[in-house]
C-alpha cells in the first residue's frame, strides 16, 4: 500500500509499504482522510516518535475493511473515526484515571503507523461508529475535537466568563467554538494572521487583533488559552489572566521552549496555571458533538490534498498558510 513516511529528521516520503494486517482484537481502516496537526511537525523535528521511521497521521477516520478473529462489535462496511491513544492500563496514571499521561503512553500515527496511509490498523476499542449524516472525509476533525473537549474538561470553566485565546488556527478556532457553547461572555482572539482572524470573525468572535493591548479588557481576561506553543504568545497571555483565572497550556511547545512566571503574583493573585495533554475520555463526546454539528467541516478545513502530496502539505501547514489540511489516499 502508499503511506506517507517520516524516515529520518526533517525528511518525509510517500513510499510503498506492506498491507497491514489486524489482530484479534483489530480492524483496518480503509482512511478517507487523515488530518495534519502540530505533532507531525515536532515527529519531523525528531520529537515524540521513539525512532524513526514512522507512518504518521493520528487524526484519521475511514470504512471498515478488514477485522481481527474476535471483533464483534464492527462489521466490514462500518465506518470509523479512530482515537489513537494507546494506553498500558496498568501503570499508576491508567490506575487513577489519567491514563493519557500513561508511564507507556503510545499513540497510533506517533509511536506505530498511522492514518497517513492507503490503511491503518487500529484497535477496535477506539474505533466510534459515525451516524449516517456524516461524512467520512470530514470526520478527521474528531481528534482534534476530541483534545478541545479535554482541554475544556481542565478548564472547569464557569458561566459568564470572558476568555482570550492565543492562535486562531484548527485548535483555536475549536476553542473559540466550545467557548461559545459553555456559556463564555465573551471569546476574543489574538493572531498575527490576518487569514486566520478573518475565520474567527466569521465563527463569531467577540473581538480579534493582532496585539492584545488592542483589546478592551486592562482587568485581564478570566480565561487565557495558549493555542500556539510559541513563547512569545505564552509569556504575554501569562501576563493577561485576571485575579483568580486561568490559564491554559492547550498548544504543544517545542521542548526548549521557556517563559517566566511571577510567582508572588500567582499566590497573591491566585491564579491558576495548568496544561491539557491530547485525549482523555473526551473522543465518545467528541464524536457526538461532531455529530450535531458543532463545527462546520467546510469552514475548519482549508485543504484537501492528496497522499502522494504529503512532503508539500506538510510544507504549507508548517508555512501557516490555511486552517485544517488533510490528506486523502
């Protein structure tokens, strides 16, 4: 089959690579399409994946086409959005529940092959049927979604609160649209992009600008929520949370990323600082959430590109020109 493979730092090819072949407890997906994300540029930087070469791709969903000796609960035909979280169940994260920072914590697409591919092995725990009315091709913004929900699930946000959030790429944009749901008094956004603020506006945002001090809010925001990873971006939001916020670590940062904090401030403030990692009990909700339309597919995707494409996809997302691209096999 054709997958697209990271085989060493910086370098990504689409190869020819064995079929795959399901467990007893597996099935293979025939992907329709496979999202990009942030994580696949730090596994090209040579973050994350344990070695390399990988397949990546973890944010993925097709049809059923192949399954394992003692799966029952899907049938070739059905069609899947796969959450690619592996977890040891045993270690004593998995033990108390927080079973995505797992002592073995593996991810399909991260440290075993993935959706970037013509087919993917997945465990049939992870695979969510999708009702009939959604569309297999869209249905990559699942895992996505599914970490956006995670991270709301941190937050423990309140009724009327006011929320700032850093980067209105896919992951910002999501929590732009769960701030609405969750009864946000107002959303506002921050992006040196003016393509990208231009998408916020039209999902709603309260207020957008390229610098915060544009922003009417001199108290702070309740809610600061980094989607970026970048240091700048992180120092400043830092800077913007009110007396008694939060603020929310939602993008992944490069490793040697660092910032400062006013430890005094935090105590006499009470300010809370706190981080979101991936997927934890969040994808069922997820899907159900996809399922009633809380994002709209066409407005969240940007591009649709091809497999044999994916060396230049992954140029154009790293570029930060469009929103969500995904790849099609």
């Amino acid at each position: 089959m054709k997958a697209a493979v990271i085989e060493s730092v910086g370098r990504a090819v689409v190869a020819e690579v064995p079929d795959p072949t399901p467990g007893p407890r597996e099935v293979v997906v025939e992907v329709a399409a496979c999202g990009l994300c942030g994580t696949d540029l730090h596994i090209l930087q040579g973050e994350f994946a344990p070695k390399l070469p990988i397949v990546p791709g973890h944010e993925f969903a097709g049809e059923v086409v192949g399954v394992g000796t003692q799966v029952t609960e899907l049938s070739v035909g059905d069609r899947v959005a796969v959450d690619p979280s592996l977890y040891c169940y045993e270690c004593r994260y998995c033990r108390t529940g927080h079973n995505n920072l797992c002592e073995r914590w593996a991810a399909i697409g991260v440290t075993t092959a993935g959706g970037a591919a013509q087919y993917a092995v997945a465990p049939v725990a992870n695979c969510v049927k999708l009702p009939e009315h959604v569309r297999t091709q869209d249905a990559a913004l699942v895992e996505p979604l599914s970490c956006a929900v995670r991270g709301y699930d941190v937050l423990q946000s309140r009724l009327g609160a006011h929320v700032l959030i850093y980067g209105s790429g896919t992951m910002g944009l999501m929590m732009l649209e769960l701030a609405k749901r969750t009864g946000a008094a107002s959303v506002d956004m921050v992006d040196l992009n003016p393509q990208r603020l231009a998408t916020a506006e039209q999902l709603g945002v309260s207020a957008s600008a390229a610098n915060p001090d544009e922003l009417d809010r001199p108290q702070g925001w309740d809610l600061v929520i980094d989607a970026t990873g970048n240091a700048a971006a992180i120092q400043d939001g830092l800077d913007r949370v009110a007396k008694a916020g939060t603020f929310l670590q939602f993008g992944v940062a490069d490793y040697a990323t660092r910032v400062t904090i006013d430890p005094y401030r935090i105590y006499n403030q009470e300010i809370t600082i706190t981080g979101s990692m991936a997927v934890l009990h969040s994808f069922e909700r997820a899907a159900e959430l996809f399922a009633t339309g809380v994002l709209d597919p066409d407005v969240f995707i940007s591009d649709r590109i091809s497999l044999d494409r994916y060396p230049e996809a992954l140029q154009q997302f790293a570029s930060g020109v469009g929103r969500k691209i995904v790849v099609t096999p």
